[in-house]
C-alpha cells in the first residue's frame, strides 16, 4: 500500500465563502425567523388583549386602544454579542402620551394594580398558547431562509 497524494481544489474559496456566509446568517435568517414567531405572538396577545366598551372609555383611553398598541420591536443589536437578537412584544410606548400611553398603563392591565385589583393578562396567555407555534414558524422561517442563502452562491456560479 503506497502512498497517495491528495489534491482538494477549492478550499481557500469555500473558506471565503463560509467567512461572508455567517454574519449574512446572523443578520437576515435569524432576524427574519425572529421577526416571523414575534408576528404571531403579536396576533395572540392583541386576541387576549382586553377592549374597553364603548360607553366606559374616557377622553384618555378610547376601545381597542390597548389591542393596538401591541407591536414587536425588534431588540437593539449587542455590539459584543451581534449574533444575539430577540424582539419585544408588548404595548408600544408613545412618549408625547405621557402616562396615559398604553406601553404605560399596559402593564397595570397585565398584572393588575391598587386601583384595579383584577388583572387581565394579555400577554401571558399568548405566550401560552402560542409560543409553541411561535417557535416552529421561526424555525421554520429560519431554515427557508437558509435554504435561500445556500442557494445564492450556486446562482453566482452559474
């Protein structure tokens, strides 16, 4: 049995490739799977979300206003950690509003307050029931993604 000498073309290619692949992953597949399963926490929570009736909103809270204002606000990237992403769902925050915002009194609707004792969850029973379906679709969305990339370099070569 001799000795045989092996050639692999291609590996400083292929290393080249692998280097640019990863942060493209980490910027457009996982934020566009995060961005999927937050979408369809965002549609369970505004399902849950209480709804003042008509002839009980005031002139600071109109019906619906709490539904919608439930958005997901994409994390800010970490500069020692990019590969970290995630996303907020909750009432969203207006500053001009003040306290009478529902980013603000949301939270009191969620887990209840001294003046009103009966919390109403929202986001809780939309993590619930729902976070399992949230998973899969980001997963999901994650690995079409991927395939997308994959495929990208062989349409480059042809």
């Amino acid at each position: 049995m001799g000795v045989q000498d092996v050639e692999i073309v291609g590996l400083e290619d292929l290393e080249r490739r692998m280097t640019e692949f990863a942060p493209q992953f980490n910027r457009a597949c996982i934020r566009r799977g995060v961005d999927a399963g937050a979408a369809v926490l965002v549609g369970a929570a505004k399902g849950f979300a209480p709804t003042l009736k008509p002839h009980t909103s005031t002139s600071k809270r109109e019906p619906g206003e709490l539904r919608d204002a439930i958005e997901a606000i994409p994390d800010p990237v970490d500069a020692n950690n990019p590969s970290r992403t995630g996303s907020t769902v909750s009432p969203t925050y207006t500053k001009s509003d003040g306290p009478d915002s529902p980013g603000v009194w949301g939270k009191f609707v969620e887990y209840g307050s001294v003046h009103n004792p009966q919390p109403e969850p929202f986001l809780r029973p939309a993590i619930d029931g729902s976070g399992m379906e949230a998973i899969d679709v980001c997963i999901a969305e994650v690995g079409a993604a991927l395939g997308m990339m994959a495929e990208a370099p062989a349409q480059e070569a042809a």
